[in-house]
C-alpha cells in the first residue's frame, strides 16, 4: 500500500465528537496503510477510540481560569498547538478549515524535511461569515490564498466552491471536490414504519398526517422559522426539528411556535446517534434543507442532510440555490423554492402534500440518486488523490 505506516495527523477545531466527513476520510487513509493522529479540541489527554484512529485533544483556552482575554488565549492556544503538532512529526497534515490550515503550516517552520499539507475545507471560508467586516474577508483572502499556494492538495465538498476558489485565488490546480455523502444505507421499511408510530404516539400526531422533518444544527440561517411560518399555512401538515441548538435560539423558537399557536403542529426531539438516523428519515414525508442566503457559503452550500434524506429514500424541498438544486432536478426527486419567500415553501408544501403521482415518482427517483451518491462511490476519488500524494513522501 502506497501509505504504508506513514504518519498521518488531522488537525480539527471540534471536540471531534460527530465529524463523520472526517471519519471517512480517516477510513480512506486506513485503507492506504496510514496511521492516524487525530489533534481535536478538549482537555488535555491522549485517548485510542479505535483502531482506525488516536485522538490527542488540546484545550482551546488555556490560560482559563485565570484570564479571561479571549485574544490572549487564542494566541496561546496557537502556540501550544503548533508546537504540539511539531513534535509528532507527522508526515502529512490533514487540516479541517482555515485555523487548522494555519496551524498545519506554523508547524513546519524552519524543519528539514517538511510535511506535506492537505487543505480538507469543509466550507467556502471566505463567504462563511456575513457579519465579517471588510478587512477581515481581506484577511481572511490574503490568508488563504498564502496558505492554499503552499498545500499539496485543497479538497472542497462541491464545483460551486472548487470554481470560486480558483478564480479568487487564480489557483493553477482547481480544487478536488469530495462530496460530503454518506455511506450507502440498507433501509428496513417496517422499522421507519413502526419508528413513525411512535414518533405519531410520543407528540400525538395522527398517522395520516403529512410530516414534514428539519433535522442538523439549530441554529440561525437554516430556514426553521420559515418552516413554521410555512406549516402554519398548510392545513394537514407538521413539522418535526431533530437536533441540537443554543438554548437562546431554541427558546426563542419555542416563544414563536407558542404566539403562532402552533405547539400541536411543530414539535422539538433532541439529535440522535448517526447509526439511528435513518430510522427518524424514513419515518418522514419529506426532508427539508432551506438554507437562507445570508451569507456566500450559504448559497454555495450542498449539505450532508440531503444526501441523508436521498439515503432515507424521502423526497425533499430544498431552497433553489445551484448546488441543491442541481442535485433534485438532476434526479427528479423534490421541489426547489426561494429561500427567502414563505409562501414559495407553502406552495411546495401543498404540492407534495396533494398531488399522490409527483409525490410517488420522487419516491421511485430516489432508488438511483441513493445508488449514485453515496460514500462507496464518492470515495475512489479522495483514495486516488491520497494515493498519488503518499507515494512521494
């Protein structure tokens, strides 16, 4: 195998707790006879998860409790990491976004024989933030395209981003795009079946009723308020959030749901492991993923759960951003809206709910998106790239 215990260390800015892209690409790189070191955010310790991987984690603020400046515990946190990240010696870096590309960097200052950096973004960093100010995106630019110049490999989840990168960056080499699918999923239709009943018994939904599920982070910009605008419009249907948020944000969820006298049509039910997810999908109507265009990154975005929903076999509404919808018409399997337009959803809504032929082929469509996109296929291209690079090392 061309990775033959070569020494491998993935720097993320997580607690490294449900990084299932990560994951996947540690299994890649297991699969080519690599070693992994995974360097995530916690308390100081190493700890052996699995065979597939050891995870050291590194405190992010370390000069807690006894200051509280958080620019000064950035700034020592950076040097503990890139000292820590050094000391492994590692003969190729795997970094998670720009901070971890930054870090991967610094720490092959001044060394003889450097190791090879990997630039894994999980976004479009330079469109992540709206509310980043004109001379930080300059920053954050310059920063980047320094950065990107001096990696072996930069690796984006969809062409959108691949494109836009290499023009800002005016990039010899377009990026490598590894979409964020999952792995194929064997569906038991009698347990979504039964999963649905008690979800119906547990919120005291009728059967019949046309559910409708946002599932993922709860938090700002995803389109949820929309959502309970929109299901507030739609006579037979319901909406159910999966997941987990900040308790500010999902309070004021709540207080929403509860103006809009919505509490029997809108129900919370906190994240479940990976492995159940797809009992929780398929126990479902339809899958939503209406991003609002609130930032670059945002627009661009070609999110896991659409894959995952795909992989549960349920129809989608999605906002008609290029990434998204070129995935539902590609495939014919939902309906694209305007993010931003609330009756645009409630029309779509309608739709699925009323006519039974539309619904019943994007359910019969989705037996060759779930085939096509998912991990089995997705990632022949991240083993080939990983192959070509650790041969030279």
């Amino acid at each position: 195998m061309s990775g033959e215990n070569k020494k491998v260390i993935k720097i993320v800015p997580t607690y490294f707790e449900h990084e299932t892209r990560d994951l996947k690409e540690i299994s890649v790189l297991n699969s080519l006879g690599c070693n992994v070191i995974v360097v995530a955010k916690g308390d100081n310790a190493i700890i052996t998860e699995s065979s597939s991987y050891t995870l050291h984690r590194l405190v992010s603020r370390p000069l807690m409790p006894f200051i509280a400046n958080p620019f000064l515990n950035r700034l020592f946190s950076l040097c503990i990491w890139v000292r820590y990240i050094r000391k492994l010696q590692g003969e190729l870096l795997s970094c998670h976004d720009l901070i971890c590309l930054c870090i991967g960097w610094l720490s092959t200052l001044g060394l003889r024989k450097k190791p090879l950096l990997v630039y894994d973004s999980h976004e479009f960093e330079y469109g992540r933030n709206c509310k980043r100010n004109f001379i930080v995106k300059l920053f954050v630019k310059a920063l980047e395209c320094f950065l990107c110049k001096r990696t072996v490999l930069n690796i984006v989840v969809n062409d959108s981003i691949a494109d836009a990168i290499q023009n800002l960056h005016r990039l010899k080499n377009r990026p490598l795009v590894v979409r964020n699918v999952p792995s194929y999923w064997n569906i038991d239709v009698n347990r979504c079946i039964l999963k649905r009943r008690k979800i119906c018994e547990e919120y005291n939904i009728p059967i019949e009723r046309f559910i409708l599920m946002y599932h993922g982070a709860i938090t700002d910009g995803r389109g949820i308020e929309n959502a309970i605008y929109a299901v507030a419009n739609v006579q037979n249907a319901c909406l159910l959030i999966l997941g987990n948020g900040e308790k500010k944000y999902v309070s004021r969820l709540e207080a929403m749901i509860s103006s809009l006298q919505l509490k029997e049509k809108v129900f919370f039910h906190p994240a479940v492991e990976h492995s159940m997810l797809w009992e929780y999908i398929g126990s479902v109507d339809v899958g939503l993923s209406v991003l609002l265009n609130t930032c670059v990154n945002h627009y661009y975005a070609l999110p896991n759960k659409l894959f995952e929903s795909i992989q549960a076999m349920i129809p989608l509404i999605v906002s008609d951003f290029p990434e998204m919808e070129r995935i539902v018409k590609m495939y014919d399997i939902g309906v694209c809206c305007k993010s931003d337009d609330v009756n645009s959803l409630v029309e779509a809504i309608q739709l699925m709910n009323k006519d039974k032929v539309l619904y019943s082929r994007f359910k019969a469509n989705m037996q060759d998106a779930k085939k096509d996109l998912c991990w089995e296929n997705e990632k022949g291209i991240l083993e080939e790239a990983y192959r070509s690079i650790l041969v030279g090392i």
